[in-house]
C-alpha cells in the first residue's frame, strides 16, 4: 500500500480533480507498469487541476509531479 503527500498550493476549484488524478495515475501506469510514479503522477494531475480555474495542463502536473512524496505504509507519512 502507498501513500502519497500532495504539493502544497492554494485549491481555486476542485471540480474535476478526482477525474484528473484518475487520468494522471492512468496515463503514468500505461507509459511506465509501476505503481509508485502513477500514483505520483495522478496525485499531481489533482492537484494541478485543483490549484487552477479550469482542468490541469500537462506542463503543471510535470512540475507539480517533483513535489509529490509517495511513500509505502511503512515508511510513513510526513504531515
């Protein structure tokens, strides 16, 4: 089981977000098979679309990507 800290950042409209990181997580899983970077992709997708007024560009979750920390159960979660 993993766990994923998201990047900090000012939510502007969450409308879409889940979707996103469905479609981020997605993508990232059919490019690469592993389970860590798709969830660090789709977490990233989220929050992208949630810091902004429409649905997240790539370029943004490229970026926001790099902030996110993934982490297994056991390695625990900083808060």
């Amino acid at each position: 089981m993993f766990f994923a800290q998201a990047p900090k950042g000012k939510a502007v409209n969450t409308v879409g977000a889940g979707d996103s990181l469905l479609a981020g997580f997605l993508a990232a899983y059919v490019k690469s098979s592993d389970i860590r970077s798709a969830l660090q992709y789709g977490v990233a997708s989220g929050s992208a679309t949630a810091f902004a007024i429409d649905l997240c560009e790539k370029k943004h979750a490229d970026i926001l990507a790099e902030e996110v920390i993934v982490m297994k159960q056991n390695e625990g979660c900083e808060a």
